[in-house]
C-alpha cells in the first residue's frame, strides 16, 4: 500500500479499501448536523426526496444558534419547524442558548477521532482538532446524508502545514498563526483540498487552539482540516490516525511560529492579512469577541487579561458571545465573565451573534469593527458600509481599551 | 441568447445573498436581494435568462444554499466562473441551477452567450468565439442533467459514481 495522508487513511477505512487523491467515492458518514440557517432547508429537501426516516437519527444533530433567540416571526417559525422535525424523528436536537453548532459537537463529543462528519455549516472542518475529517456541506448535500448515511466526494489531496517551535510570542495566540496560514495559502489555495497540521509546536497545542487552526481552512478554501494527533488530550481513549511518512503533499508550508507577531485581516478579505502594528492606531467603535473561532474559555480569558479593573472608554462598545453554554458557566465560574462585564462588555446569548450579520449587534454607516471571527466579507455583519477588521481575542480587547487599533502587550 | 453580466474573482457568498437574508424558505425574497452587495444595479440591469460571469473562487465562504437558490431564482440560466469554490459548485448542481468552469474566455459584460450543458460548449456570439468548460466527473453530470439532487436521488436511489 502506498503511503497516505490522515484524509486518505481517513477515508480508506470508511470505503474498506486504499483510496488516494483524486479519486471518487461514496464514503459512510459517521455523524451530520445542521442549524437554523441551513437546517429548515435541509430538511425540505429530506422530505422532495421522499425522506420519513433518517438514516442514523442517533448521529444527527439540529442545532439552533445562527440567529437565537429568534430576532423576528419569519426565524421563529424556521425555529418551531426544526423543533417538530426534530421531534418526529428522534434526532439530536439543541436549542437557543445551548451554543455554536460546532462548539457544541465538540463539547458533547459528537465527533471523534477517525470520523467521517458532515456539516451543513462551512466552519465544520473545525472537528479535524479531534483528528476526524469533516466537511461543510450545502443542504440538499447534508438532506441526502440525512436519507441515506452516505455521501460521495473526491478524497482530497493534502497541503502540509509543519508547526516548527516551543512556544509563541507575547500576546499572540493560534489565531494569528492560522492567519499567517491564510496569508500564506490564500482564500482559494485550498480549494478541494485538506490542509494538514504538523510540527512540534502541535504538542504545546490545547484542543481550542487546534480548533482555530482548522477553523479558518474554511478561508483557504479548503474541503477539510486536520490536526496531526500528537499532543491531542481527549477525556477518553482512542485510535490516533497519523499520516504515513512518505505521504504526499501537493505543498508543504514552513511556519516559524516564533517569528509570528499578532496579525489581522483587513477589510474585506480574510486573506487580506497585515501586522497589527502596520494598522496600530486606525479608530475602531466596535469589538466582538466570540465565533466558532474564538469565543472559547482561553479567548474570553486572554480579553479579561487586558480589561482586568479598566474601563471601556466611552463611544466603543465590546459585544461578546461565549461559544456554548459550558464555556458561559466555565467564564461565570472563574471569574471571567465578572471581569469582562465590570470592564463595560455587553454578553450576548451562546451563539453565532453578529457574526452571521442577522441580529446581535449590526455596525452602523461607516463604523469600524475589530472582530475575532473569521470572515470580513462586505456587509458579513448585516451593514455594507461597515469596515471589518479581523483579530485574536487579545487585539479586540487591547484595541477597545484605547478605541483604536491596538498590538496586545504587558503595556495594555 | 443570454447577455452576460461580467464580475470579478473572489464573490462571496455573503454578497451573493447577505445572511440578514438568508433565514426563510421564500425564495422570491432571496432573488430580490441577489447580488445587490457586488452590484446595487444588478436588479434594474439584469433580465431573466441573463447568465453570470465571474473570475476565481466565486461563491466562496460560507456553505448558504441560499446563494445558488438566490441566482436560481431570480432566473439566471448559467453561472460561468474560472473556478468555483467547493460548496457553492456542489450546492449549485444539486439544486439544479446550471454552472459551468470556463477556464479561458475573453467575455465582456453585455455580450451575447449562448450554451451547452451535456457537451460543456460556450458560445460567445458578439465576439464570434467558441469556449471548452472543464468536463464534470460524471455523477455531477448526471446530477445537473437530472434537475438536481433531490430528482436524481428519486430515480436512483444512491449515487453512481
């Protein structure tokens, strides 16, 4: 057997033969899930198909966090369709509040190690932090994996990215080395592609960070992410996949990790990326903290870090979305939360928030936002004629201190 | 004959259909709003059957049906692009709103097309000039000639690949 990457080792085991870039195949899914933004048509489609029952309703998930609690009667009624659907046909469901889809699945281990998930979000590629390849599907894709428990697909050739280094600079978090990555790659470099993660830095890696990392392939392009298992913690036993030595890579990239200083993308490209520095002082009147990217526990603490006993001055305003319900009890437990609201930050419900550009926080004409999210594209936050910057959790915070674009430091 | 609408790489599909948009099953909402991010004008410029041509990437970012359905039905016949990013190329196909990969063209905004599907043929009238889409593997193929996914999945019951 020739050697494989961990998307082609993946993949051989699900189709019980050696497959390799390129090739077709109709691949089990172990595990799908849809929101409220993808879900209502999703399951539309299930029923033109002639769908009553699904195929796996043990591993399928209807999760209500793009626009939640429902800003108007259109959304609600979407909200009460998934609620009965997911009634009749036992699946999992999830409501207002419970979090971000892909948070969600990670924080109730719906995705494991070696498995094969499909998502009807373009962030699902995040679940390659626990080692599985998963992809962002559409809805007549995620209506037919709901029928059938199956989907068909190119195994997809790997872009090798090798982590080198102990430890990263001051201030900078694995937010600002996916961006390098995506300077690097660009918003169409991985298109079809899986963008695999390697190198020493890996073993320094917590689960959030890894989820970062595969997070934002999504803004390479690519169909999948995966994190190499090295350093991986999982609160149960399980069967790494590492990739063989000999694979191969259409490209390997080498990271300095360093060498990184903070970094962010500016409007209206996430591969638009620049030093935060070259931007330092640019007026801002708007940070938000929160996304499948960052609004984790260790993001919402490295702002509290910088706001601790400071005030947000006035004329800018902080919104921050914890990721799940858990990360919201984690952040009340420690103390974080107290530090961020006493600080001036508005905390809005566990979900997508303003980042899907429906409710939660729209920019006005001309204002300008930095943002921990992973997409700036024209009008993402409901107002095209707003400005985009995007950011680690650290920058925002740093940066609505001083109502101006900030580099996070012991200064702050 | 359709007139082409000329764009450039990289359209997202935040501006295909803004996800303030995006949260309904009526479709005729979606087409109201389509493309007015990339293009205030679209709506007054376009007239049903007019086809789309992009550079790069077009319709990256987020995994929104919305954005093919949008374009679907607001009647555009053809979407062209150099490439398309992954999920809009699936979702485009498996609603049945037709997209073909133009690698080499010189189509201008205005000019007439007129095309193929099965044989993947573009005919660029204005400029009297004959373009070769990318060939699809032939399940995407089958899936566009059926209508769809959903058409496809009836008749067949399971992928062919």
């Amino acid at each position: 057997m020739l050697p494989q990457t961990i998307a082609e080792k993946i993949l051989s085991k699900h189709v019980g033969k050696p497959v390799y870039a390129g090739e077709l195949c109709v691949v089990p899914v172990d595990g799908a899930m849809a929101t409220d933004t993808t879900g209502p048509l999703a399951i539309k489609a299930f029923r033109e198909m002639g769908g009553e029952r699904l195929a796996n309703p043990e591993r399928f998930h209807l999760i209500i966090d793009h626009a939640a609690p429902a800003p108007n009667e259109r959304i609600a009624n979407l909200h009460r369709m998934m609620r009965s659907f997911a009634e009749e046909t036992g699946c999992h469901f999830y409501d207002i509040g419970s979090g971000i889809c892909h948070q969600v699945m990670v924080d109730h281990h719906r995705v494991n190690p070696g498995e094969v998930f499909m998502g009807a979000d373009s962030h699902t590629p995040t679940y390659g932090a626990v080692n599985a390849l998963a992809c962002g599907v559409g809805s007549t894709d995620l209506a037919a994996v709901m029928l059938t428990g199956k989907i068909w697909l190119k195994v997809p050739s790997s872009i090798r990215v090798n982590l080198h280094g102990h430890h990263l600079r001051e201030g900078v978090s694995a937010k600002d080395i996916v961006l390098e990555v995506v300077k690097h790659i660009t918003i169409s470099g991985a298109n079809y592609q899986s963008v695999e993660y390697h190198g020493e830095l890996l073993h320094y890696l917590s689960l959030s960070d890894r989820m970062v990392l595969c997070n934002m392939v999504a803004e390479m392009g690519a169909k999948t992410g995966i994190v190499s298992p090295e350093g991986l913690q999982l609160p149960f036993n399980f069967e790494p996949v590492f990739a063989d030595k000999e694979a191969v890579y259409t490209r390997v990239l080498d990271i300095e990790a360093e060498t990184i200083h903070p970094r962010l993308a500016i409007p209206h490209s996430p591969d638009n990326i620049h030093d935060v520095s070259a931007y330092a002082g640019t007026p801002i009147t708007y940070g938000f903290i929160g996304t499948c990217t960052n609004g984790r526990l260790q993001d919402l603490q490295s702002a509290a870090a910088i706001l601790k006993n400071k005030k947000i001055p006035s004329g800018v305003r902080l919104v921050i979305a914890p990721a799940s319900r858990q990360v919201l009890l984690d952040a009340m437990k420690d103390g974080t939360l107290q530090i961020l609201i006493e600080a001036g930050a508005s905390i809005i419900n566990s979900g997508c928030g303003p980042c899907v550009g429906t409710h939660d926080g729209v920019p006005g004409d001309g204002e300008v936002v930095i943002s921990a999210a992973n997409r700036n594209f024209k009008g993402r936050m409901g107002n095209p004629r707003s400005d985009i910057y995007l950011a680690s959790p650290a920058t925002v915070a740093a940066s609505v201190l001083y109502g101006r674009i900030t580099v996070p430091n012991q200064s702050n | 004959m359709a007139k082409a609408h000329v764009y450039g790489d990289n359209i997202d599909t935040d501006r295909i259909i803004p996800g303030k948009y995006t949260k309904t099953l009526d479709l005729s909402m979606l087409a109201a709003h389509v493309m007015e991010d990339v293009d205030p004008a679209f709506a007054s410029r376009f007239q049903e059957g007019d086809l789309i041509v992009a550079g790069d990437n077009f319709g990256c970012g987020s995994s929104r049906e919305q954005a093919p359905l949008a374009l679907k039905t607001a009647q555009v016949s053809l979407v062209i692009a150099r490439f398309f990013a992954r999920i809009f190329f699936r979702n485009a196909i498996n609603i049945g709103l037709p997209v073909l990969e133009v690698p080499h063209h010189s189509i201008q905004m205005g000019d007439e097309i007129s095309f193929n599907l099965a044989e993947g043929k573009v005919v660029n009238h204005t400029r009297q000039e004959v373009y070769q889409a990318t060939p699809l593997p032939p399940v995407m193929l089958n899936i566009m000639q059926e209508g769809g996914l959903v058409p496809y999945l009836k008749k067949y019951k399971d992928f062919i690949l």
